[in-house]
C-alpha cells in the first residue's frame, strides 16, 4: 500500500546548507554544524525560531580515536549547544545501523506528517582532524564474532566489499576497468559541486587504474575519502511550504533493507545481500506507488564504488548482472538519460555517510542545485520530476522516493 | 568557513602501481608470486565469547564444529538462538564436526591493513570458503600452501580447499584452509 499522509502534511524538502568538505579541518565541529544548520534554515526562509524538530542519524560504530573527540558525527546534545534554539519541542536521534543518512528524513517526514513538529533540520557532520587514522583497529584482541574475521587480517574499510565485489566480477564476468565509468562521471559531477572536497582535481581513467591498492580489486578511488564537513536539509509540511522559496521533493515512499539474512560479525554471501537488497527496493516502489521507469533521478550509496552496481540493479535500472556495462557516461552522465549522483556522491564530495545524496536530492527537487541542476538536455524537454534516495551499504542501508511536485 | 574557502586540501593522487606500506604491487609485469605456510605469528587472537566457545575449543583440538539444528538438520554460523532455516524455537542446537571440505567462495588481495599482526604481511589474501556440507555456509580464511599472485591470479571461484589448523599456542589454533591433498 502507498504511503498516505494526512491532508496538506506531505513533508517536503525546503532548505539546503553545505560547508566545504575537506580532507582534514583542525576547527571544531560545532562550528561547521552551525554553519551548515543555519545556511539551510536561511535558504527555506525561515529563522532559527521556527525550527522545532531535529532528526539526526547518529550511528555510533564510526569514530576515529583523537584527541579526546571520538565521534566523526554530532548528536543532539551537541547540537543543542550549537545554535541558540528557543522552540524545538521533538527531536530524534538514531543509532540504527540499517539507515544511512535516509534516516533523517524518514523520521523527519513521519514527525511532520504525524504533526509532532512544523519545521524539522536534518543534519549530518564528518569529522576529521589532521593526523588521526579513520577507524584504527586496535588491540590484539578479538571478541565475539568479530574473531571469526579479525584473525585473518580482514576489516579495514572497503574489505568487506571488495570480497563482495570479486565474487561478482567473477560471477557476472565483469572487469575493474568498468568500474572507471561510475567513478570517473562521479569525480565529474563533483567539479560542479562547490564544497565538494575532488572540486578542482578531475582524475583520470590513468589515475584510477593505477591507484594505490586497498582491498584488491579495490583501490583507493574505490573508496570515499574521509573528510571535514556538514550537510543538513529543512523540511516541512505542503501547507507551511507554500510560504516557501522554493519547496520540491514531496516524500512519497520510504523504506528499510530487511536484514533477516545479515550474519552478525561475518561477511554475507552476494546472493543475500542481493536478496536484502532486492526486498529494499519492492517495498519502497510499493510504499510510493511507482516503479523502476518512473524514477527520472538516481541517487544510490557509493561509500564503496561497487555498491552502486548492486543498487542499480536492486532498483531494477539494469538487469542482474549487467550493471558493469550500464552504468557507463552514456546512461549515468549529467547529460544523459540516467543522471546519477549529481552532486558527486561520497566518492566525488567526499564520506559524509551518504548525506551528499540527501542533500542533493532536496537541491534538485527544489530547483537549487546550481550548475548541475537537472534537466540539462539541449534542446529536448525531459521530466526530472521523481527522485529515488539511497543511503547506507549493502545489508545496512535505507531510502526514500521523492517528487517535484 | 564561507564561499571565499580557499578550496579543499587533498593528498596527492596515487601515482602508479600502488606503493603501500613499502610493499609494491606492480599493476603490469611481473606480478609478486605469493605463498603461506602459516599466518603466524597472529597479532591478533580470538577471545571466545560463550556462543563461540564451542567452535574455538573444537579448533583447538583440531576439529572443525559447527553449529547445526537438530529439527531441520540446518548449519548456523555463526551460532544462533533460534534456527535461521526453520525457526523452531524447540530444536537443539548443538555443535558437530564437519568434513571441512569447502570450495573458494570469493577473495580479495589486503594490500592496506591496521589488524595487528598483519601489517608486515600485505600483500596477502583473505577468502570466503563455502563448506560442503551447505549452500551459503560461508567461513572466512586466508589460504595456506597455495602459490597465487599478488592480483589475485590462481584464486577461482570453485577451487577446492580443506581444512587445516594453524597453531597460535598451546589453547589457540585458527582454522585455515589449503588445497585439498585428495
């Protein structure tokens, strides 16, 4: 059954704010917070004072050990400190690791929908100082189930994937060469992103080939690069964003991966992540009422590049098996006729945990997203009107589905 | 931070065949031939939590246990409360030897590894075997007494393996798999 929400309460993305994402930042966090927080609360046209809903996915599993600050993301407490707020009267903050930065707005949109808040922030930070390593693993102990992988010398980031993606290169006869397609039109989309941390620096079809190696067959293009930033969206109900600049992206679907196939602490086979994956995608078409061909905007989770292939083909863009080939600069380009990662994903604006993709969805739904604002075919008219939103990694992950109007 | 940013500040692109922790992994050419007969000395060993106890008290005598449901004949692993096949919440659960026998799953090549232990061992591979006692019954491994290269050439998908224990000391063995012998 589609989603219903109650008359004049489909929630809607009405702000948008960004710092610049770097490498490294030796300011603080709550200083970028602020500054992201308020730019999207200006940009909906509204103050401090009418937000009254704060909704953070806060997954605690991600720190770097430094400094006396172990947390790359900002909680509500923090958030609390950060901007001089008179009336938030809900908030939520989730630690749930099936999520990703969809979290947000989910909860977000039930909290309007249901009436518990008018004007609802949506933030997420990376935070990454100079001079610490992302996610050491220390000690020389192994508990719980981790043991069964921790002894071979496994977990360090994109490990688990790249054991994932041999199998499908192998299974569906696909080559890392392809994987250049994804990654490079990323890169690119990242040079019309302003606060993308690759904004300036296209690589090379050269550069990624011949990349230091991480997790062969991965390499560290592969990866999304930690960084230093903060993105946050605002969202409201149909009847208050009226009153709005520029409201856009109705939510109209959303939805969770089941996890009933997960392992706790090993890696999971292809084939069930494809299964989970697989039931992610039926039941969030099921909630917004639509289906694969009526999703003009594509936005999946490219933490790790070959994720995006899995969700291509979740989503059902591409057949199993065959998203090595599709998701090439003819489809998946800006000007092409499968926009992907807009704003340049994780790999291209850097780690902000699958934020960039929240972010840009609401630009483009809203009309905001500047140089790479959709549609951009010369001279034929495209609708651009629904938007499809995944954050999160295989068997961990959540979404949302969107439209213009 | 504002508009005027002076722009982000990246580490220099890698350059070309990849150069980590002095450990070169030529992308042309020759390729590094690869071969374990042990893992050891691990940096890093099993603390065995209640449900594990089994497993790693069965690896330290050489046996390879695990955990099957008594109602549908089913393998869970790692343990379980309840049965992931059938649900019985009735069912015993109880831990068996297996053939250790398995088939490579999958693998990649760590060239990039804080795990303590395994910082002077890159490159090096680490795989999923798929036991044959059951579809989807996967175990991680790294593997033993078989040459492959630093790409990963060798390691197909299907090869058959068995296992083996690699000794840490006298209340720690790891389980670990090699080619099979026959």
């Amino acid at each position: 059954m589609p989603i219903q929400w109650p008359k004049g309460k489909r929630p809607v993305f009405v702000g948008s704010g960004s710092t610049m994402c770097r490498r490294y930042f030796d300011g603080t966090k709550s200083s970028r917070a602020n500054e992201a927080a308020l730019m999207a609360i200006q940009d909906a046209g509204l103050t401090v004072d009418d937000i009254d809903g704060i909704y953070i996915w806060a997954d605690p599993n991600w720190g770097p050990n430094q400094r006396g600050d172990t947390k790359v993301w900002l909680d509500v407490p923090h958030m609390m400190s950060v901007v001089n707020w008179n009336n938030i009267r809900h908030w939520i903050q989730t630690d749930s690791p099936a999520a990703g930065s969809c979290a947000g707005p989910q909860l977000a949109a039930m909290a309007l929908g249901a009436g518990v808040c008018n004007n609802a922030l949506v933030i997420r930070t990376g935070h990454h100082p100079a001079g610490v390593r992302y996610r050491q693993v220390s000690g020389q102990m192994a508990g719980g189930s981790s043991a069964l992988s921790t002894v071979y010398g496994h977990g360090v980031g994109g490990s688990g994937q790249a054991i994932t993606y041999q199998r499908y290169l192998e299974k569906y006869g696909a080559k890392r060469e392809e994987m250049a397609g994804y990654v490079l039109n990323a890169h690119r989309n990242a040079q019309l992103n302003p606060y993308a941390v690759w904004k300036g620096r296209q690589i090379t079809y050269d550069d990624y080939i011949n990349s230091r190696l991480i997790a062969y067959p991965m390499s560290v293009f592969d990866n999304d690069m930690p960084v230093d930033g903060v993105q946050a969206v605002v969202m409201t109900t149909e009847d208050r964003a009226k009153d709005t600049p520029h409201p856009g992206g109705y939510i109209s679907g959303m939805a969770a991966i089941p996890m009933h196939r997960s392992r706790g602490g090993v890696v999971d086979s292809l084939e069930a992540l494809e299964e989970m994956n697989d039931w992610q995608a039926k039941n969030l078409y099921e909630s917004a009422g639509v289906g694969p061909k009526d999703i003009d905007l594509k936005h999946v989770y490219d933490g790790f590049s070959p994720m995006v292939w899995m969700w291509l083909e979740a989503f059902g863009f591409c057949e199993r098996g065959e998203a090595h080939a599709w998701c090439q600069a003819n489809n998946i380009a800006l000007e092409g006729p499968h926009p992907l990662n807009t704003a340049g994903g994780n790999l291209g604006n850097g780690r902000i945990h699958g934020m960039t993709n929240v972010w840009e969805t609401a630009n483009q739904m809203m009309g905001t997203a500047g140089e790479r604002q959709l549609p951009r075919v010369d001279g034929a008219l495209r609708n651009m009107d629904v938007a499809i939103c995944e954050t999160g990694p295989f068997g961990s992950a959540s979404s949302f589905i969107c439209t213009r109007e | 931070m504002t508009s005027q940013d002076p722009g982000p500040t990246v580490g220099p692109l890698g350059t070309h065949a990849g150069v980590v922790g002095g450990v070169a992994a030529p992308l042309v050419g020759d390729v590094d031939k690869l071969m374990h007969t042990t893992m050891a000395p691990y940096g890093i060993t099993p603390v065995p939590s209640a449900e594990l106890k089994p497993y790693w008290d069965g690896a330290k005598e050489g046996k390879l246990v695990i955990q099957r449901c008594q109602g549908c004949k089913s393998y869970n692993h790692p343990p379980v409360f309840v049965c992931n096949y059938c649900g019985d919440r009735d069912a015993e659960l109880k831990f068996e030897q297996v053939s250790g026998r398995a088939t490579l799953y999958t693998h990649y090549i760590c060239y990039d590894t804080s795990v303590a232990g395994f910082e002077e061992k890159v490159p090096y591979a680490v795989i999923l075997v798929e036991l044959e006692e059951q579809a989807d019954l996967l175990l991680m491994s790294n593997i033993l007494n078989f040459e492959y290269d630093a790409l990963g050439s060798g390691l197909k998908m299907g090869l058959p393996l068995e296992v083996v224990f690699d000794k840490v000391n006298d209340d720690i063995s790891i389980p670990q798999f090699q080619p099979r012998s026959n």
